[in-house]
C-alpha cells in the first residue's frame, strides 16, 4: 500500500494539492493560485513581488517587457521581409535561395552519366551565414504562414515568462541547433530553409517550463505531438531541423528554469554559452569532415 502522503497547501494544510508556486515552489491550493505569465504565484509572493523592486523582473530573472509581443512582431517582420524578397526576385528560383538557404556542401558534382551539377557555395565552403540565415527564410507561402502564426502565439508567452534578452538568446540558439542538425544530418547537397527549429525550440521550452511551474501542459504536448506527426509523414519537411531545434529549446529553457537562485545570471549565461560553444564545435567538426 503506497503510505506516501500527498503534498497539501501551505496555507491549508487541510487541502491537497499537486500545483506549485513558480516563485517559491510551495505547494496552493486553488484558493491560493494567481494567475502568473506561465502558471501560478501565491498570494505571499504576488505581495512580495507587488511591493519588492524585484517586481520588474521576471521569475527567471529576465528584466519584464512592457509590451512582450513586439519582440515576435519584430521577427515575424524580419521573416515576411524575406520571404517578400524571394517572392518578388523569382520565388524558388530567386538567387536569394541560394545566398540564404542552408547547403551544408556546394561545389560541382559530377553525375554518373558524366555530367556535372554546380551548386552555390554553402556552409563547408565559407558561407557561414547560412546557418542563421536560412532560419529567416521561407519560400511557400504555407510554410512561412504556419511558422509565423505558431511565433505569433507562443513567442508573447515566452518573452512574458523570461524576458526579451532571455528569449532573444532562446529564439536564436534553438534556430542555431536546428541548423547544426541539418548540417551534419542532411543531405549534403540539399537546400534547407525555414524557421522551424527555432519554432521547436519555443514549444520544447514552453513545455519545459510549464512542467517546472506545475501547469497544464497537455495543449502544448498536443501541438508538439501534431508537429511531430506532420514532420514524421509529411514530404519536403526538414525532420533534422524540427529534432535539433526541439533539443536546443529543451536544454536551453532548462539552463534558464533550473539555474540557482544565488548568482543566476551568471549561471545562465554560462549555461547559454556552452550551448554556442557546442554549435560552433559542431559546425567546426562537421566543416572538418566535408572539407
């Protein structure tokens, strides 16, 4: 018989509970709850929190954005600007593809029958930027509009919960990783485009943090299943960008979420930095093994 006793409510101790408080982890009871950015406070530190000068900053340290939406609507921006570029210099056969898209390996490559293909330089050959560029680049119409339409409503819930700088380096890094999967996992000869990853990535780390703060994350393990099932059987979709990208939000919101209270920022920031300096190995190496 499982004697473990059941968490109760710090404040009713009468009553069972299985929520936390995202500031102190003290188990509440539904009479207890505060809504806050992602999942609850209790009324100790809501008053805390009203009357401390920490009330500007987030539960994750991150400074609180006055508006948390305009840092979306600004990449939002950045992506239709691209995609609007492509669109009106050729569309899929716009220079631009290739400048921006990821080709881990370019060069000529001969064919069997004796012909030779020539792509444009990519990542191996010195065009670097393809890595982050190509997570602004899009260039059907559908998948730019799903992409954006998923940042436009988990990237506000994010930036409220972590701040903007916080999630800036989120956004960014996942984007990155996406990318390195790509360039070791993908064909080497193959375009790759699209803000996918980085999308991943904020739907593993909003998972991360509502499993941290004691939320309902079944909404967000059925989006994350849905994607995972049109990424698995559907056709043209970069499977390799979607797994890395995923992985880098997870780790990334656990550097983020889980840091010691006690110099957190110093934590994270070394957390966040051996997550770039994993990308630049990464891409190193794998540059190494082309070259």
């Amino acid at each position: 018989m499982d004697t473990t006793a059941a968490p109760s409510c710090y404040r009713h101790p009468d009553r069972e509970t299985h929520v936390r408080c995202q500031r102190c982890e003290r188990p509440i009871c539904p009479d207890c709850m505060n809504q806050a950015s992602v999942g609850f406070q209790c009324p100790a530190c809501v008053a805390e929190g009203a009357r401390s000068t920490r009330s500007g900053r987030t539960a994750y340290g991150g400074s609180r954005s006055a508006d948390p939406a305009r840092t979306s609507q600004v990449l939002i921006g950045l992506n239709v600007g691209v995609w609007l570029l492509i669109l009106l210099t050729g569309g899929g056969r716009s220079a631009w593809v290739d400048r921006l898209a990821l080709l881990p390996d370019g060069g000529r490559i001969p064919l069997r029958d004796g012909t030779v293909v020539a792509f444009p330089d990519g990542v191996a050959d010195g065009a670097w930027w393809q890595l982050l560029t190509s997570t602004f680049t899009h260039v059907e119409t559908l998948h730019i509009g799903f992409n954006m339409l998923a940042l436009w409503f988990l990237g506000p819930q994010l930036e409220a919960a972590i701040g903007r700088t916080r999630f800036l380096a989120l956004y960014f890094l996942s984007g990155l990783t996406g990318s390195l999967f790509v360039y070791w996992l993908a064909l080497s000869h193959s375009f790759t485009v699209g803000a996918s990853g980085a999308i991943f990535g904020l739907m593993g780390a909003l998972l991360v943090i509502a499993v941290k703060v004691g939320a309902d994350y079944s909404q967000i393990l059925v989006w994350l299943g849905l994607n995972v099932v049109i990424t698995v059987f559907g056709t043209g979709i970069s499977w390799q960008g979607h797994l890395g990208g995923l992985v880098g939000g997870v780790l990334i919101a656990l550097v983020l979420a889980f840091s010691p209270r006690t110099h957190r920022t110093r934590w994270q920031v070394a957390g966040l930095a051996v997550v770039a300096l994993v990308i630049l190995v990464g891409v190193v190496a794998r540059t190494a093994v082309l070259g």
